[in-house]
C-alpha cells in the first residue's frame, strides 16, 4: 500500500522533471514546483522514487503485457494493439510505430528520470539522508535502469549507453555496443544486490528488494546466456542456478494460482518478487476493460489443445480427452487463464463482452470478479507482476537441466510447480532433451499472456520454426532472422544527425 500511495505523486515529480521552469518578474510561480525549490529534503527524493518507479506504468510492461503473447502462436491482437498485426506479419522497418517505437522511447524516458535523480542524489548533503540511505536509494533506481536498458539490449542490440543527464550540447549520443549495454545492466543488478535489503519483496512496502534484483539478474542472465546462435553459455547457466537458488529461499508458491493475478490477493502474496503497482481511483489501468471486454488478446485454438489433461498427458492423447467438454479434465490452469466466449466466475459474476470474439477465447488470467461489469468506468488496480517464484523454479530448472541433466532438484522444481494446481510429476527416465522440452512447454502454459513467451522464442532462436509454422492464426505470419532485433526508430536516427546509426540488417 505504501507504494501504491507514492505513485499518486507522478504528475507532481512529471511537472518538477519533464516541464520547463519559466520565470515573471524574478518570481517563482507559487502553485508549481521548479527545480530550484526540489530536492531540497529526503521528502522530495521519496517522491522522486516514486515517479521513478512509476515509469515502468508504461502499457507495454502493465497493462499490454498480455499484447507480446500476440507476437507469438498463443494469441491474437484484434485491435493491433502495439503494432502487433504488422510484427507477427513481418511488415518490421524503422518507420514501424507500436512497440518497436514505444519500447525504446519509454525505456530512455524512464533511463533519464532515473538518472536526474541519481545526479541529485549524488549532490544531495543533507542530514535527513545518511550515506547508507542514499546508497539503497540508488540501489532502487539502479535496479529500475538495469531493467530498461535490458529491454533496449534484448530488441534493438547496440543502442546509446546514457548514464547522466544530457544537455543540448550531449544530446546526439552514439550507439554502444551490445556487450556493454549487457554489461552496464548487470553491473547496475550487482550494486542493487549489494545496497538494498535483505527483506523480501512482498513484505518491502512495494520497493524493489535484493531477492528482486536478483531475480531480476537471472532473467537477463537466462535470457543473454543463448546468444546469437540459442546455444546457452554454461557460464551464465551457472549464475542463474545460484541466484534462484537464492531466491526461492525466501519466497512460497501462491497456494492459489489466480490469486497473484487479482488485486485484493496480491498484497503481501509471497510468490511475487517484484510487481508494477496501481492504486485506485487515481492510479488504474484498464486490466478488466481490455482483456474481459474489448478481448485485445485473443488465444490461438493451438495454445488452449497445449494444455494438458489432469493425468499429465497431451490433449487429444489422453484417455481423458472429451472433445464435447474440451475444458473439462485438464490442467486448471486451463481455466484459470482463459475463457471462453465470456467471463464467468460463478456465483453470477458474468461479463458479455461488447467486442467480438475472433478466435472465441478471451484472456482470464487479470481479471477481478468485483469489477462486473467491465467498461470505461471499471477502476482496475490490479498490479502488474513483473518477477514471481512460478518463473524462478522455471529459470532453475532449465538452468540446471542444461547444465547436470534432469537431477532430483530440476524434478523437483517442476513437481512443486505442477502440484500447486494439482498436476501429476513427470515421469522418470527423462533425457536432457526430453526435460529441456518439457521445461520450454511448462513456460507456455505457467507464464501464458505474461509477455514473455515472445522473448522465449527469441532466445532459444527458433522463433522462425515456431511462427512461421502456427497452424491457425487470424493472420500470415512471417518470421525472418533479422527479426531477432528489432531496428532503431528512424525518428530517433533523424533526430541525431547522423549520429545514431540503424542496426545493419535495416539500412
């Protein structure tokens, strides 16, 4: 809760940073905060954190995390939400708006907020902010720049390394290479580690916590590991081993699925590791109205027949199967993710969306039943979950099968994730090569519409052999190699004068 009360001050620090200060005769306007009158007390650094942490609101880390499943075999954007329909159609080039513009323009707004601040920061004497203070606040913030400049290293590769604020004389920053930026992140991840407490997240009052970045870092590490050629490096497997290790000494699986999704369950939850949060009425992101009304996300029919049966077998191979009751007998997470042309929670909590239903399957997994009926007026505050123990055990275990082969300890990882909605272990005698792919299938379904299913395929480079083969999407895909990267938004090479070169696959 307290955090959801800081970022009521966003409009607040957005005038103090991003507006220009004027001046009437020698007087500071006296309704507005300048920078002059800023800074001036460890308040108003509570409140810069605040907007600081406020930035990763942006709707393609919140609200339109769900939309990069849609680049993908799992869904459909039937409003093109993000460009989706041009990405998955392979209509990419530098003019391409949506993400490939968004991502980059939002990360570097929240990189030099962040940066703003750690240059008053670092000016800052007072004694209301002791030396130990200041450093766990820039533990904060390096935490949330680590996180955009990683955004910026895994879609465009080499981009400009901004560590200060600029000016109109450094505006025009060259691009740095991708090793640097991958290594200014983890750099960034190392001093968050270092600084901040040992507390866990969900008892932290919605600040970033060690367990946090460190999380944090095995993603980028997990992520970085498979290179240019989807061969992981045992290296960095060996790291991510260690730091989820780590990790999952403080945290439990939600013993409901659902509830790290609903809002009245997500406080104090135990599972989650770091989440983007909202506070209702001024704070919100319309979560209820976009996926259990206006259906922005739509599941393919070859992700719903992904999900298994409850005896731990493929639908459509399982004794099980009952094509006249599809959903019945399968793995609750089925049901629990997606619905069926209408949200139903029982108990007469039903929503008819005004959309159509394209595919006839709407996203489940966000939805909160006490905000029937969704609409423009729905006040969702769910928060966005960014890093949870479901995805640690998941990074574990592919982590460790890669690395030794399917231990005790990778069986395990997958046995308690399984066994929190009541589906059976795996088999024993599994290969290294059976694991990986039970592993990679396990992503699917436990991390479905949480936006990383795109950088998945990605990394393990067969994003071609996936896309290029989804056997019932609303629209052609075509996937090329140069995908892997995205290009630099062309009004950002025309704006440096040259300067800031496009990625050579886009010239």
């Amino acid at each position: 809760m307290q955090m959801k009360k800081h970022i009521l001050c966003i409009c607040l620090l957005l005038a103090m940073i991003l507006a220009a200060c004027t001046k009437s005769l020698d007087q500071d306007p006296q309704d507005k905060i300048s920078s002059a009158n800023f800074w001036k007390s460890k308040g108003d650094f509570d409140q810069a954190l605040a907007a600081c942490y406020a930035s990763m609101q942006e709707a393609e880390w919140a609200v339109e995390m769900p939309v990069w499943d849609c680049l993908t075999d799992n869904g459909y954007a039937q409003h093109n939400s993000g460009g989706a329909k041009e990405i998955v159609s392979g209509s990419i080039s530098p003019s391409s708006g949506g993400l490939i513009t968004e991502l980059y323009a939002d990360s570097y707004r929240g990189i030099a907020r962040i940066n703003l601040f750690l240059q008053h920061l670092q000016q800052y004497t007072g004694a209301d902010l002791p030396e130990a203070d200041k450093q766990h606040y820039e533990g904060e913030v390096r935490f949330l720049r680590a996180f955009f400049y990683f955004q910026l290293y895994y879609r465009y590769g080499a981009v400009p390394l901004v560590l200060e604020p600029l000016n109109l004389e450094t505006q025009q920053q060259p691009k740095t290479v991708a090793a640097d930026i991958l290594q200014q992140v983890l750099t960034d991840l190392d001093y968050s580690i270092a600084h901040l407490n040992e507390t866990p997240y969900f008892e932290n009052g919605g600040h970033a916590s060690r367990s946090s970045a460190r999380a944090l870092k095995a993603r980028v590490l997990l992520f970085a590991a498979y290179g240019d050629n989807g061969v992981p490096d045992p290296g960095m497997l060996a790291e991510v081993r260690d730091l989820t290790q780590q990790v999952q000494a403080q945290y439990s699986l939600s013993p409901k699925f659902e509830d790290i999704f609903r809002d009245a369950s997500q406080r104090g939850n135990p599972e989650i590791i770091f989440s983007i949060n909202f506070l209702a009425p001024n704070n919100t992101a319309p979560w209820d109205m976009y996926y259990g009304d206006w259906l922005v996300a739509s599941p393919l029919q070859n992700f719903v027949d992904a999900f298994e049966c409850i005896d731990g077998l493929p639908y459509g191979e399982s004794p099980l199967t009952d094509p006249n009751a599809p959903f019945e007998n399968r793995d609750p997470r089925l049901k629990k993710t997606v619905f069926v042309d209408h949200p139903d929670f029982g108990d007469g909590k039903v929503h008819t969306p005004s959309n159509s239903r394209p595919t006839g399957y709407g996203v489940m997994k966000f939805l909160v039943p006490e905000n029937i009926p969704y609409g423009f007026s729905t006040l969702s505050q769910q928060n966005a979950v960014v890093l949870r123990l479901g995805e640690v055990l998941l990074m574990y275990a592919e982590a460790q099968n890669e690395l030794a082969g399917p231990d005790a300890s990778v069986y395990k990882a997958m046995t308690d994730l399984r066994a929190r909605v009541g589906m059976p272990p795996y088999p024993a005698g599994l290969t290294k090569e059976q694991m990986r792919a039970r592993i990679r299938h396990e992503r699917r379904i436990e991390l479905a519409f949480e936006g990383l299913r795109f950088f998945d395929l990605m990394r393990w480079h067969n994003a071609g052999e996936v896309l290029n083969s989804v056997p019932d999407g609303l629209q052609p895909y075509h996937f090329e190699d140069r995908f892997y990267k995205w290009p630099l938004p062309q009004p950002e090479i025309d704006k440096s004068g040259g300067v800031l070169e496009q990625n050579p696959d886009y010239k």
